[in-house]
C-alpha cells in the first residue's frame, strides 16, 4: 500500500532527526493513512479509499460524491 492520500494527495515528507550536539540523520514523516469503505449511493456500491485522517474529515464535510468527483479530475483515484 503506498503512503498516499487518495483524497488530499498527501505524502511522505523527509526531514532530519537533530540530535542534542546537532548531529543530523535523515527520517521519514509519514502520513496517517488508513484503509476505509465508504458507501456511494449514487452508484450503488462500495469504494475503498486509502485516505489520511484529514481525508475523511473533508469527506465528513463535502459527502462522498463530491470528493470522489474532484480526486477523479485531480487524477488521484481511477
């Protein structure tokens, strides 16, 4: 499963650890991505999206036809 938002587009971002005497080592911020159903009454069926926490709080917000729509023109989901 690769670490991308389907909805928001979000991914892994990199940085350093800093230590105390400023030693600095590269790391990875990843996304908080979770695997969810959501039911799309327009179409009838079930569609699974790999969508950060964010992600499903705009479609909490827009609804899912709505979001599906613009991740569809963004090119994020087939």
């Amino acid at each position: 499963m690769s670490k991308i938002c389907e909805v928001t587009g979000k991914k892994v971002m990199f940085g350093n650890n800093v230590s105390f005497s400023i030693n600095k080592t590269k790391r990875r911020f990843d996304v908080n991505i979770s695997k969810k159903r959501f039911y799309v009454p327009e179409e009838g069926k079930w569609v699974t999206l790999n969508v950060s926490s964010k992600g499903v709080k705009i479609i909490d917000k827009k609804g899912i036809s709505a979001v599906l729509k613009e991740s569809r023109a963004k090119g994020l989901i087939d």
